[in-house]
C-alpha cells in the first residue's frame, strides 16, 4: 500500500508542475509543441542526448510467483537511460533497469511443492520507440508511445531456506514451518541459500538470458527540458530459470517480468535557442540543385516561376518582372506605372482603359471586314435565332438624333457613352438589343 501511496503523490505532483513550469518559457515551449504537417523529418543533429531516470515495481510471472492482484506489487526497479532523437518518429534508448524479483508457493497437499525464491536482477538493452505522430497531428502535451527492444538479463536465484542458526526449515500438512525438533517458527526472509547449487535436478543452466521488451505508455512535456513518463513494460525472457523452477506447461513457458515504472527524461546540455532552432528547421524539406539560372536574372532554374526574363529586367524572389501596380503589366512595359484603383481594365502597355476605349474596341473595323460584315452577321444571327425588325424600336429614336430613320456609327458610340457616363434612359438590355438593331437595320 505504501508504493501505491508514493507513485500516486508523485503523479499529483507532476500534474500540478505541468502547469507552474509552463508559464516559465510558453515560448520554447509552445515552439517544442508545434508540429508540421509535411511527412519529411530531418535528423536532428543539434540535440545532445537526453538522460533519464525512473523507479517502478517489478512483478514475477512464472512458477514461483507471488499470487497479485495488481502489478503495482512486487519488488522496486531503477531504471537508467539515454536517448537520443530519430527524427519526429523515432527514438533510440539505451538502458539499464537494477531491481529484484521474487515469489513464493504453499501446498498442503504436496509437502514438496513449498518454495520461495529472491534474486537481484540487471537488465540492459536497447529499445526503439515510436510516438504516434504519424496519426496524431496536433500540438498537445501528452504524447503516446510504444517501444520493442532487446536486451541482456542477469539473475542469481536464491532461497529461504534456514533460519539464523542453519536450521531448514521443514513445512507440515497443517500449514505450519518447523524446524526439526518440532518447533514452530517463521520464515525470516534472508534468502541465503544458492538455489541452483542446492538443486540436484536442475541442469547447470545459465545465469544470464536474453528478453525482448515491450514498452506502452505516455510522455507528458513538463517544460522544453523536462518530460514525465508513466509507462508499463512487460518482459519476455528467454529462459525458465529465473525462479529456478522449470516448466512445460503453456503457450509460453518462460519466465515473465512486468515493470510498472514512472521516471523523468531530462536534457541537460542543449541551448535553448538550439532547441527552437532545431525543432523550428528539422521538418523543412531542403532540396539541392546545380544553381543553374538560364535567363540570368538571378532566380535558379528550379525556383524560377517565369522562366526567359528579358535581360536587365528587376525580379522578385519568384524570378519575375516587378509589377508595383498589381495591374498585371510588368513595370518596364507599363507605360502607366501607377494604374488607379477600380480601374475596369489595362491595356497591354499597362494603361487603363475607359469607355470610349471600350466602345473603339467593340467598333473596331479590322475584327471583320465591312464588305463580308452583313453575311457573317446574317449567318451567325439566323443560327442564334435572332430577333427581327419591321421598323425602328420607338425606345432608339432619341438615338436618332437627325430622324433620317437609320442610327449611324456615331449615333451609335454617342449612345452607348451616355449609358456608360449615366446620362441615358437605356438599360443594358436596351444596350444589347440596339446594338442587334443597328446590324440588322
């Protein structure tokens, strides 16, 4: 009960510091939190190595194994690491976890089934860990992780076996733990005797195994230096010794460890403007060209949006000509450099256009030659089923302004800029159907 007293102080703790410390430095920090969404991530070299530390229980699963409900008992872990950043995806640790593990068996129906075990435990290894931000693209403070690894394990089996004086310990069908003169005593949990020494029907197997293991939990950023994590790590090992006690029975016969651990992961050595720097540039995508600019104006091939630039000509960063007016002209062929606002339109020499330019175009006499103008006009109106004429609209008289019944080219323009300066009763539809009258007339 104690542990689960000191690990739930210690998560209050590290709650109520996420939001002191971040009022530090919101600006490293919201910096470190802030991910893009290009799926590029460069190795960030700048980064030293970050240590950690953490503490936990750890849980037997074997023979020998002490009957928990939780895996929050057992036998305390120390945990030691260093690591080291992959990119936004990955990271590589090396650790090494010190701790002990132990269990115990009662069976009154089976005398000889009665065994406990204890033993000092080293593991070192190597794990990757991948963060989930593949999927979780959003600045956040908690960040999901799950890890594989492989890793040395080191163990010494040892029993209770005696008591103080060398006495063994002899167990009764009534439950009870005598010595051999019948006194009843207790266990007093030295663990002093070498289990695979005492053994006779163990093979001589070896002290040191290998395990894989696996890794889930969550990171939590405290600050830009500091991060907590709370994590559950179940080891499967290579061997059944561990207790030693071997066993067939089962899908997986080997010896199980759980670690349920909290520890924090400090750096200690990178700059704080490194540390922006870096999270700031690692995700952008830089591409190598041969710098190559055939138009010489400065922009290489591969950054130039307008290609074969007139030489002399001033470029933007794009590699094309400056247009200060935003008129669509370039400023060494704007002939107007300082286009007014709401203007309807430009020419191509950059000046605007106004409506006697807009009548010129629309009477311009190169867009069809006269002598084929009634054909092509005839044609093309019987094809759009266009309406016909027995005499002029009254609403086009006043265009006539002689009243020789027949609106001229003049008549024409003097209408249209009336409309245009608002000095006409005629609509734009009124606009449309005389400029049909005046071609069919």
């Amino acid at each position: 009960m104690q542990t689960k007293y000191i690990i739930f102080i210690l998560i209050l703790f590290c709650f109520y510091n996420i939001n002191s410390w971040a009022q530090i430095d919101e600006d490293y920090e919201s910096i470190l939190l802030e991910e893009e969404d290009t799926e590029t991530a460069l190795f960030s070299s700048a980064f030293k190595p970050i240590f950690g530390l953490g503490q936990g229980i750890i849980t037997f699963y074997g023979d020998i194994k002490n009957n928990y409900a939780s895996p929050l008992n057992g036998q305390w872990g120390t945990t030691v690491s260093i690591s080291r950043s992959l990119g936004r995806y990955f990271d590589v640790d090396l650790y090494a976890l010190f701790g002990k593990a132990s269990g115990e068996r009662r069976s009154v129906e089976d005398l000889t089934l009665n065994k406990n075990f204890k033993t000092d435990l080293f593991m070192g290894g190597v794990s990757m860990t991948y963060n989930f931000n593949h999927i979780l693209k959003r600045k956040r403070p908690i960040h999901p992780f799950i890890s594989v690894g492989i890793e040395t394990l080191q163990f010494t089996p040892r029993g209770d076996m005696k008591d103080n004086e060398g006495n063994p310990y002899v167990y009764w069908p009534d439950g009870t733990i005598r010595l051999e003169n019948n006194e009843i005593v207790s266990r007093n949990f030295e663990y002093e005797t070498n289990l695979r020494e005492v053994n006779p029907t163990n093979s001589d197997y070896s002290l040191m195994t290998f395990a894989v293991p696996i890794d889930i939990g969550i990171n939590m950023t405290i600050t830009d230096r500091m991060t907590l994590r709370l994590a559950n790590s179940l080891r499967l090992t290579f061997s059944d010794y561990i207790d030693d006690t071997p066993s067939d029975n089962g899908f997986y016969s080997n010896d199980i460890l759980n670690y349920t651990y909290v520890s924090l992961r400090l750096d200690l050595f990178s700059p704080a403007s490194e540390i922006a720097a870096v999270d700031q540039f690692k995700n952008l995508k830089f591409v190598v060209t041969d710098g190559a600019d055939e138009d010489g104006d400065g922009v290489d091939d591969f950054n130039d949006e307008c290609p074969g630039t007139t030489n002399g000509v001033i470029v933007d960063f794009r590699g094309c000509p400056l247009d200060s007016d935003n008129d669509g002209v370039p400023d060494y062929r704007d002939e107007q450099p300082n286009t007014p606002p709401n203007t309807i339109g430009v020419g191509s020499t950059g000046v605007r256009l106004t409506t006697h330019h807009l009548v010129a175009i629309l009477f311009d006499p190169k867009s069809v030659n006269r002598k084929d103008l009634d054909t092509y006009y005839h044609e093309s109106r019987q094809e759009r089923g266009g309406k016909k004429y027995d005499k002029m609209p009254d609403k086009f008289k006043t265009v006539d302004k002689n009243n020789d019944g027949w609106i001229s080219p003049t008549e024409m323009r003097d209408a249209i800029d009336k409309v245009f300066d608002f000095k006409s009763t005629l609509t734009v539809e009124d606009v449309n159907e005389l400029l049909e009258y005046f071609w069919v007339q």
